[in-house]
C-alpha cells in the first residue's frame, strides 16, 4: 500500500495524530452508507448497527445482536432488522426499545447524515459516532470497503 501512495520508505512516511474529546455517551452507531449485507442494489440504502454505551460492544465481538436498520434513501423509509440483544447488557429499558417510533427517527437522522458524507467525500462511507445528550456526534468517517 505505501508504494501504490508514494512512500518509498518507512523514513518518508509521515503520521497524523488526532487528539479529540471522548463523548460520553449514551449509544454508539456505525454506518454504512452502502449497505454491506445487500448484494444487489446496497447503493440504494444506508445500513446502521447502535449499541448503548461506547463502540466496544461493536468491535469486540462481544455475544449478542445491535439495534439493525436499513434505511431507503430516496423515500428515507426505515426498516428495524434487529432489536438489541446482549448477554451481558440489559436492554428492556432501553428507550429505543420500549418507544420503536424512536429507533425509526434516529434512522432518519442517521440516513441524512451518512448521504451528506457521502456527498462530500464522493463515495460510500464507513461512519463511527455516538448519541449524547441528544446530539449525534461523527467519531470518524473513512471510505467503505
């Protein structure tokens, strides 16, 4: 991959660090602006798996299943593919559980969000945020494999 960039060698390279405030918060999202389970068609959705607390429960692979949506982005039409359910995370109480209409909302918002990143990066994104305090905040948003 270095060299595909120009980086002839390990001396040459640079690296960027980015120091950022961690949000506390309260879900933590992943989307994908081209859905990754689709064979056919994925450019015509944005897929999102949420979780409470901070990503880890993401990407440790921790035993259980993300809130699921799939958003149609020309209609915005959201469908919940999956309800969360960990193990070792209760999540009956969940506001997104106990009020669906909720789950639905964000996936609008998220859909939003995600088309304008696409827009301004000129193809699909792979997007990590989070929920806090009823803001949704953009971790990071690099191109989606």
């Amino acid at each position: 991959r270095r060299r595909r960039s120009g980086i002839r060698s390990q001396s040459e390279a640079c690296m960027a660090v980015l120091v950022q405030e961690m949000v506390a918060s309260e879900h933590a999202f992943v989307l994908h602006t081209a859905d990754p389970i689709l064979s056919e068609e994925k450019e015509r959705y944005v897929y999102a798996e949420l979780v409470r607390g901070q990503g880890e429960t993401l990407a440790s692979g921790m035993q259980g299943t993300p809130y699921r949506l799939r958003i149609e982005k020309a209609t915005g039409k959201v469908e919940i593919l999956a309800f969360a359910n960990f193990s070792e995370v209760d999540y009956s109480k969940d506001p997104f559980t106990q009020e669906p209409q909720r789950l639905v909302e964000l996936g609008e918002k998220l859909c939003t969000l995600g088309e304008q990143l696409e827009t301004q990066f000129g193809e699909p994104q792979d997007i990590e945020g989070a929920l806090s305090e009823g803001s949704i905040y953009v971790v990071q948003s690099r191109p989606q494999e």
